[in-house]
C-alpha cells in the first residue's frame, strides 16, 4: 500500500533546520507503519548560495529564497519554521492563511502578544500544528510522562529544573547573524529565557501541570558585545541568566534555572520531580538513562533505580536497536516527526500545539516581567 | 611534654551532643601535635537518667541537670551548647557573663535579634567561641574553599546549594520533643531555614563572599501535626521547604533550595559555584568527592574531575589513614575541635565565631521576610 | 560536482542489515564532502517475502534470494555481508573472485582457518574491503586512540575490557534460527568469545598492540535448548561465558571477560588502561564520555576526568550538533561508511581490513583453544 | 552494671596498629550495650621511642619492647598482631600456647604451611580468635552478605573482584622497612596476592562459597629495587600484579584482580556478584553505598538501585548518625571489635577466625602456584 506524501517547505537553514530535515529523511526507516511520508519539497533562506548548498546537501527538491513564495506554492502541504524567533508570527500567520499545516520550533514566539497573533491564526484557520519542544520525545522523558500518569509518584511536592551552558562567558562571542543570533535581543526576543527555559517550563507543565505565580530573576553578565549586523559594540538586550521560584496548581513548588555562564556544563537540561512515594529525575548528558526513586521499595534494598530506557517496551525504543544501545539528540527529532505523521491519521493534535506553547509563553512573559519588577508575577494575568 | 586540659562542659544529650562529645574524644589520637586536650568534665540534661546514661556511656566525669549550675562551676572552662534553638540565647549570654569559652550548635539563634544579644554578649566577655558550622571542615569543603582562594576559578557568575531530606513526608511525625523539636517553631525558630539553610548559607558567604539581598518563598505542606508536649493537633509553624534567590556581593547569582519533602534524599547537601575559569561542586552523599571543571585544561581532554579527597597534601587528610581510605561525616566534628583548640594556641578566632554566624542569621531573617512578603528583601536593612 | 555512486549489493536483513543500511542512508547528509555516495542497488535474503519488505522500508531499488545472483550483477560495487556467520566466508571469497569490494560484518569468520581463507581471497582479488567493528569509531573510542597514540599514558601496564550482557539467562530462549542463531553453534562458530570478546580483542589490539598469550576459561550454563529448526531440545555447542587472561607484546597484562549472564547488564562493553602517567575507561551504556586521568596534573585538584565527547574538534563531531548533545551507537556506523568511502578517494586502507582483523580471529581461536585445553596458548601457533 | 575488661596487648604500631586501637577506643561509645569493654593494657615495638610515642598518643597504660615479654604479661587477656606478616606465625603460635585470645592482622599467614601451624595451635589452646579481614564489616557489604542469604539473588553465575592501587609505579618506592615492608618479599610472603587479593577472596568466599580450581598470573613490573636494610639495589621477590579466573562450588565462574599499578586508583577494591534474579556491585571508593539490580522489579522501571547504606535498619547503622550521614573506612574495625566482644557473651565464633582464613590462605598458595607453573590448580590439592 502506498504511502501518503507529506510536501514539507522548510524555512531557515540553520541547527533547527539540519534537525528537523534528518527527522525527516528518516522517520520512514524507522516507523514503517505509517501511513504518511514526508517529501523534502522546498527548503527556503534569503541567500541563494546557502539554500542551494543546503538543499543539495540534504536532498531539497527545490529552492526558494523569499519565503512568501514558498507558503505561495500550491505544492507545499505543511511549512516548518526554523528562522530566527523574530520571522516566527509573521510566517505562521501567513501560512495559517495559506492553509498550510505548521510545525513552528520553539519558543512560540518573541512575545506574549505574538504567540496570542499566531494562536489566533492557526485557530482561525484550523490547521494542525505543532511546537518543536522535542525533549517531550526522548524516551527516558516520555517514560517520565508514563509514570507520572500512572500515579506512582503520589502527592507532588517539588519540581526543579535548570539547562545550562557555558558558551557565552567568551567576551569576543558577537551578537546578531548566524549562530549568535541568539544574543540579539531584536531577533530572539530574550536570551535564556525563551532560548533555554522555555524547554524546562514545557516539560514542566506537561508533567506536573499549570504555574499559577512566579517569581524571578535575570542577570547580563557582559554587558556590550560587537553586534554582527553592525560591526559595532552595542548594549546587549538579553537575558544572561536568569532563575524563577514559582508554585504549581497542584500546590507543589517549582524551581528554574538557566545561565549560559555555568562553566563546565554544555547543555545540561535536568528536572527532577518529588512526590509522596517517588521521584524522578533525569539528565540531557546522558539522556538514555531516568533515575527513579520508589519509597515503597523494601527499605533494606531501597535506592534510585538508574533506567536504561533501551528497552522495547519502553518509549520509541522498539523502533530502533536491542536493549542496552543507546540512541542520541537527534531522535527526538523523529520521534516529533513521527508523532505529526501519526495526528494526521489519528485527528488527534501533536501536543504542543500552538496553543499548548502559548501557555510556556504566558510564564515566559511572566518570568521576565517579574525579573524587571523585582515583584511576584501572577500568570493569571496573563 | 604534658599537655594542657580544657574542661569541657556539654549542654544537651541529643544528636549533636552525640557528635560533639565525639570530636572531643578523637582530637588527641589524631592531632597529636596539638597543646591541648579536652577533658569530659561534665554534661547537664534536665532528666538525671538520661544526663546520667550519657555521662556513663560517653565518660563524663560528671553531670548536672541545671545549666545554670553548669555554667556556675569553677572547674568548666568551655561550655558546649547542644540544646535546642531556643536555649542557644540565654545560655551562651550565661556562659559568656560568666567567662566561659563557648562552642555553639547553628543556627546561632531563633532569630536575628537574639543572635545580636549573643554577639553583644561575646564581644563584652572576650571570649574564645565558635559556631558548629561543621560542614567547612570536611576535607573536600576546606578543599574548595583553597581553590577557591588560589584564584583559579576567575571571576564567579553563579552560586547554587541545596539541602534536600525526605523526613518529614510522613504526616505522623509529630512536633516537639526529643528528636522532633525541628518542627516545633517554638523550639527551633524556623523550619529548614534555620536547619538546613543556615549551612549552605554558612558556607556560601565563607566560598563565595556576602549576599547583598534575596527573594525568597516557603512552603508548610503538611499544617496540622501532633505535638508530644500536648497530644494534640497544632498547626506546624514551620517552614517545611524554603527557595530563595539573591546577589552576591561580587555581583554572582545565588540560588538555595532547602525541603524536607525531596523522596528519595536523606541529606543530600549539595553545591556549586561556577567561576569564569572554573566551576566545583560537591555532595555530601559522596563527602570525600569534589568535582573540579578547569576550562584551561587541553581541550580534547577537558572533563569534570573527580577529586578523591584522601591524600596527605589535601585538607586533613595527613591525620586519618591512607589515600584513597574515606572518612566519614563525624570527622567534620573533630576537625572542628582540632581548630578550636588550636586557636587557643594562635590566639586567631576559630571560624565561624558567632559573630561571622550572625552574618548567616542576617540573611535567614531576609529569607524568612522575604517569603512572608513576597518582596525582595535587602540585607543591609538587618 | 556530482558525486560518485558506490552501488551496494546487502547480504543480510536482520540486526546488522539495519544498522548498516542506516549507516549508508545518512552518510552524504553529514559528511558533504565524501566525493563518494552509497546507493541502495540491491538486498539479498532467502525468503522473498522478507527481503520485499526490507527493500520497501529501507528503499533498496531491487532484491535477489539467492546471493550467487547478487554477487554475479554488474551494477554492484560492493557487497556487505551480513549474514550469520558460517556464510561470511564463502560469500565473502565469492564476492572477491568476483571484484567486489567487500564490507564484512564481525566477526570476520567462525575459525580461523575460514578467516584465512578469506584474507587468501580477498588479497588475491586486491578489492577493497573492511571489517564492521564499529566500536572503533564511536568518537570516545576514536578520541582514546588519539590519546595513545599522544602518547599520553606513558608505559602501559594493564588492559582490561568486559563486555556483559544478560539475555539468554532464561532457559526458555531457544537456539538457531532467526534472532537467536547467536546461541546455534554452527550458523555462530561460538558464543561471547566470537560475538562480544572479539569487539574487544579488536579494540584492545588496536589501542594496546599485539597479544602474545592467552589463558581462558568457557563456561555454558544452559546445557540444553530447544532449536528452532527442529522443534527439539539440543545441546548448547557455544560458551555462555569467556574469561582470559594474556600478555600483551609491550608487556602489559590484558584481561578480559565476556557473558551473556550477568543479570542487569544489557551491553555493557567496557575498557580500561592504565599508564605510567595516565589511564583512561569507558562504557557503551555512556558512549558520548571517555574518563581520564593524567597523574601530572596538579596533586590536590588531580581526578578522574569525564569527558563529555560532543565537541567539534573531538573525533566526528564536527559532523553532527552542538556541544553538549549526544549520539548514539547508531553512529559508528555512519562513521565507518564515511570512512571507507573516504579510503576508495585515498587509497588508504579502510581499518580493520581482512587482514587486520585475522589478527582478532587468531586470538578467539587461541582462546577456546585455551580454555578447552585448560592451558596457556601461545597466539604465535596460530 | 560494671563492663568486664578485656585488656589488649597490641603487637606492632604501624598503619594497622592505629585503625585496631582506634576500635578498641570507640567500641564503647557506639555500642553502649556490650557487656565487656576493651582495655589499653600495652603495646609492643621494637624500638623505645617509637613505642613510647605511640602509647602516648593513644593512651596505651604500658610498653614493651620485646613481644614474648608481652606475651608472658598475666594483665593481657588478648594479644592482637599487627607485625609484617613474617612476625604473625611466631606471635600467634606463642600468644596461643600462653592461652591469649588472638586478633591478627590478614593475611593470616605469608604460607599456607605457616598457616597450617598457626591453626593448629589455636585450636589446641582452643582460644578465641579472629582475623581482621575487616571489609566485611563495612555496612554495605554486611548488607550484600544479607542479601545473598536471603536467596534473593537465585542461582550465581559470576563473581568478580579486584583491587586495585597505584602506590608503588615509582621505581624510586624502596622495598622493606616502615612502611615499604609490602614490597620485600620475606616480610611480606606475597605482594598484591596476600596483601589485596586476600580481602578480596574472603570476601568472596563469605558471599559465594568456596573455590574450587584457580588459574592465575603473576607480573612483577619494576624487577629491582632499594632495599631500605641494606641501601642496595635488589631483586624485588613479590608480585607487583596478580589475576586469577577460578570455579566456585556453586557452579559460578570467578574473576579477580589486583595491582598496585592501576594509575588513578588509590585503593579500589570492588566486587559484583551476578545471579539469575538479581546482582550486586560495590567499591570501597564510594563505600556506604551498595547497587543492586533486581530484575524482577516492575520491567519499565527496572535499574540498577544505588542503596545508601546510612539508615537505621541497616547493618549497624543503627549505632551512628541518623540516615544519610557517611561513615568511613575506619568504621569496619571498630564494628570487628564489637563482634569480637559479642562473640565472648555469646560463644560463637567471630568471623573469620583463623580456620575459616586458611581458606583464604589455600587459594593464595594456589594462586601463586598456579601462575608460577603457568597452569591450573584445584584447591583441593591444598
């Protein structure tokens, strides 16, 4: 039985734009009962040489260098935005209004009031969607979802979680263009805020629901960098750092972290989650791996359990190889694409939905508000 | 050469009774060199049969079961304070009236006004004092502190500390009484603030210099318990979690996170601080461990390091037995000893005194504000 | 410029197939700039309905049943054997006298003596060819090499590598046939030994150098299991468990142990050496970390260092994500591809060859030698 | 109720005479319920100074300087031997004759031969008696005896070992002498074999029962050495590194290692034992915690289990701190003179006594011959 194709029109060439074209290219090896495939129809970025090196590289059928003409075309079925967050609402929107289906990496948007314009949109136009939050789709995460739904943990009393990095504390490291656009308050909209957190506050909410109140600090550890665009010095608009307390629905306390001046840490993502008879916790570095704790254990042999999630009755892990073999980042990424394929056939939405990230984007905006006011924020003000 | 007495006087039979009258009866097989020996002279407890079980078992020479009688005799030169929080005051402003040495349990005091009355108390007497803030003195503790002092850490960003147990999950644990008086606020002044806290706070500002403000929140999960003085139900005024975030002085971020309700953590002292060169962290479920990042090291081979701290050249370590040989955490007790005495020696204060502990005082105080008014709180108004 | 097809005949569509058809499939999206590209040409396995639906899933463009048919075809290039073992050699020496170049799947044969059959063709042919021990190429592997070979460790004193695993501790598990003819002597030549300990006997020779001396023992703990070509229990013809130690020509000592019955291990392959100046270990269940240690480092902040690979001037990197995020075992194989299309543009032979890895089977078969006959092997004999 | 005394006379004042009498200092302490309480009656060296300065240090009433002196004492209940190994058969044998109880350092003996006589003395004096294999004695690894009897386990298949140092890769460590008399070969018997090995095999003989045929090898890496009697460079007699694979009565294959040339290992004596149901592993590095792997945990939630051997219900934790709180190497000797008081009121033995370490001393000969005829040896021959 033939396959459906899936024509995808990717926007932006950059990191996100290499991983979300291998979750492409090869979701079908591995996920053969799927009924739809994706086809590399368009890949779009301004410069010519660039996208048609990258389309060559990784198998584009074609090219295009405005992306009004690639949402324009009628043989695209679904547009993928990995842009800079600054292009996010203004291509969503369009490409809602074109009827294209939008898979729109992460954060949502620079803004609250963006995020709220493309929500908007999407509803209006009633196209499925969804946001990379791709960690959701490690399987040592989702096994994390799994028991947290099976009610293992019981009453929840702590969520923490920090990502951090240490590839800024370089003085020399500019702002603005590529790979540092990220420091660019005009085209990211804030630094570790949205870049980093927003990752954290996705899975949080996810696995232990809404944030009522925050409240946060930020830092800018250097103060001025050479803007690319410019050749200039110029004041840096982000968000170093930045940490937030807050409290869950569920009466539980939540703890943020992020910084991209923790010297010794690449990227290092943990949460770790407390509940009356078990917690959790679990490590971007070695990703494979949950560590559990269950206190009803018989207490002479009770400790954190290390899982190897390699197992195939475990998330994902049946798709792959043999117990004990781990997969890597990347597979997120496929799991994501696979999880689109299969909303299609299913009716169901791929969480997060536009209007399941807006949420990440309500404590966002709350977070950096409560930084600036040095006050509480609450997110039902938002 | 004969070596000369200090007569010891202990108030309080408890843990750290426990753990104190151990120093003192270690310190002279392994500080051999020192001038000084303590002696067991007596220990006070309000109820003769348990004063009289501690004495036989531990070797007092004699007990009494009023403290002002400790404090009246001739034949006591330091006065060990072990009683709970809510004695600290009026027996150290004693044992100071009457001349006495004094080695304080932490946290200093309930609160911060009763701690500037001990201060004030000290400083009138000129005594020799010092607060049991034991945790500096454990190898890899006193370890970090020298890295910290060589400099190679360059300019610090971020300071982090946790202190998580899981003792109190159970909602019958009762308040008050032996062994459960950390949860009546009467006796204790705060919950894990002045508990747990006070330790990471303690050695936060001795690593890494003094906080400048914080914003804090606390939880009480758990309101009503038993309290063993009465048999009956009272609401806990306690704080059973506290999280606070603040500036350092040096202009680095601070993040502290202390619970009693983290399943799966005993006592799991953990912290870090991340230095423009190099970052460190420790554990105290690994006590003898530090890890040390230096991002000066050859690049391919760059990695986290894990210190085992057991050797001659590292802090102590020439006392105890042979590399890679562990101590324990009880050995932080006879550190601490071996320094007071030896500045009896040097005639320099043993840190901290309780005039370095009311600095810690200070900025539980702004915590505890800080949370019940949901403001940042400054620490130069305390 | 457009590239060079390499067309590839697959013999084989189990475990290995996939791994190496993954390998194929993603090597012209990482590494740009091979001049060389794989093609999918034709898959070969007896049974037509399963080599149809492999061809679907994976896009091989034909299928053969029957290999003669395969290796007879103009339009292959090379042939990658990946069937059990006891096809290795004839189609291997098939395939040679037919010109084509040759991956074989490990281990290179069941005995040595089909192993040097197979070298015999394969030199006489003068085709290119390589061995799939992956291993190698994961970038910690590739990056420990890189440390040898610096010279680094000094004289070496002592190698060490396990390679443990628990599945077949239940009895249940049957012998022969698709999945499990690891555990059928014939179609396996051995157990652990010819499976998992020539892993690390290739590793260890290309790390350590040559081994001069073997003394093993074997061990089948299951005497009896159920075939599944015959319904009928038979007896268990390979080891269960492979333990030797043995000299290396340096004058290290080596020792290595493999099982497929330590309960609670899935795969963990694991190396350690140890130098007069430095050691380093690793693990397949945290394949992205190389731990270190360099004794010329500063004594008190000297420590085992955990390398987190993921860096661009570490082995492969370059060629994937971000500092900080992992891959997987898959990789190894994406590498060995790169690198053997990189040998066909060199003229450098694609390590191990045929050649090198005969050195491997002369070692596994001195080692059930050994064990068999309760005595040293001399591995000069073989 | 007054404590009987048992008075010791202690033999020899070098690394294993400080961790004895700092036992025989604690014992009372921590175990409060003991009816009989060790006394410092005397201790014994060679030389005046060093013999006087140790008894002051540690509070020892009186010295000798001869040990048959000691020996012919009516005030000395027990004789505890901390000597090189050459001095133990003579002592021992003597001290039993006088009808002193005997506590002596492992190795029982440097021979079998020696060992043979030295049980045949105590067994006609019919003393009691014990050897100081004291890791058994640490928490966690009690807490592993417990767990293997308590059938949790299943059947065995493997067992490993090793022990591993790297004190003695400078060619400038002497051998003989304070300190070095590990490396001269009269005083020592053996090198890693007596000296490492042997906790290592009784440890396994304790949880896994006896061995029945080993095959091992030898390797002595630096072949000359100062001799500090003598200022001369001589041949070094003992085994620098020693492996050994081996059958155990139940059917499971055992493995053991120790060096003294592992770089970056300071005294890394581990074990793991793997069985059908479930495995255990521990290392003295991180010695309060035990991992246990127990496959029949629910299958998604299955890992290894890191158990922090620290709470009450634990071996002996019951007598420390509250749970969390590390204990540390020293701990194991205090716990062996606890047992060792106990087996008094009780008339059981205290484990291992001599008898039960001549099986140690059976497999070290076999050991050693074994590597030196490079073949294997059945225990029973011995």
């Amino acid at each position: 039985m033939a396959k459906k194709d899936l024509r995808i029109g990717l926007v932006g060439v950059g990191f996100m734009g290499r991983t979300h074209t291998n979750g492409y290219k090869r979701v079908s090896d591995f996920f053969p009962d799927l009924q739809t495939r994706p086809v590399l129809k368009a890949v779009c970025s301004r410069t010519a040489a660039t996208v048609n090196a990258f389309a060559e590289q990784w198998g584009y059928e074609t090219v295009e260098t405005d992306w009004k003409a690639l949402i324009a075309r009628n043989d695209i079925d679904a547009v993928d935005i990995c842009t800079p967050n600054n292009m996010h609402a203004e291509i969503a929107i369009a490409a809602a209004e074109a009827g294209k289906m939008i898979l729109c990496e992460k954060p949502l948007s620079r803004t609250l009031e963006e995020g709220r314009q493309m929500v908007a949109a999407i509803e209006k136009a009633g196209v499925n969607n969804t946001v990379w939050y791709n960690y959701r789709r490690l399987p040592a995460v989702t096994l994390a979802k799994q028991i947290v739904d099976s009610g293992k943990l019981g009453r929840i009393f702590h969520y923490r979680a920090n990502f951090l990095q240490d590839w800024t504390i370089n003085a020399n490291v500019p702002q603005g263009g590529q790979g540092t656009w990220r420091l660019d308050v005009d085209a990211a909209g804030s630094g570790v805020t949205g870049d980093l957190l927003a990752h954290c506050i996705d899975t949080a909410i996810w696995l232990n629901g809404s944030i009522t109140d925050v409240s946060a600090v930020t830092e800018t550890f250097i103060k001025e960098r050479v803007h690319q665009a410019t050749g200039a010095m110029q004041k840096v608009g982000i968000d170093d750092a930045c940490i937030f307390h807050c409290h869950f629905d569920n009466g539980s306390l939540g703890l943020f972290e992020s910084t991209r001046y923790a010297r010794g840490h690449k990227a290092l993502y943990t949460f770790e989650i407390n509940g009356e008879h078990a917690s959790m916790r679990w490590d971007l570095h070695d990703l494979n791996k949950l560590e559990y704790f269950d206190h009803r254990d018989e207490s002479i042999v009770r400790g954190w359990r290390t899982i190897h999630v390699t197992d195939g009755d475990q998330p994902y892990m049946d798709k792959w190889w043999v117990p004990g073999l781990s997969i890597g980042y990347e597979h997120s990424f496929v799991h994501q694409v696979a999880d689109f394929l299969k909303s299609l056939e299913t009716g169901e939405p791929c969480s997060p939905t536009f209007k399941e990230a807006l949420e990440t984007q309500r404590v966002c905006e709350a977070v950096l508000d409560s930084a600036a006011a040095r006050s509480w924020k609450n997110i039902n003000a938002y």
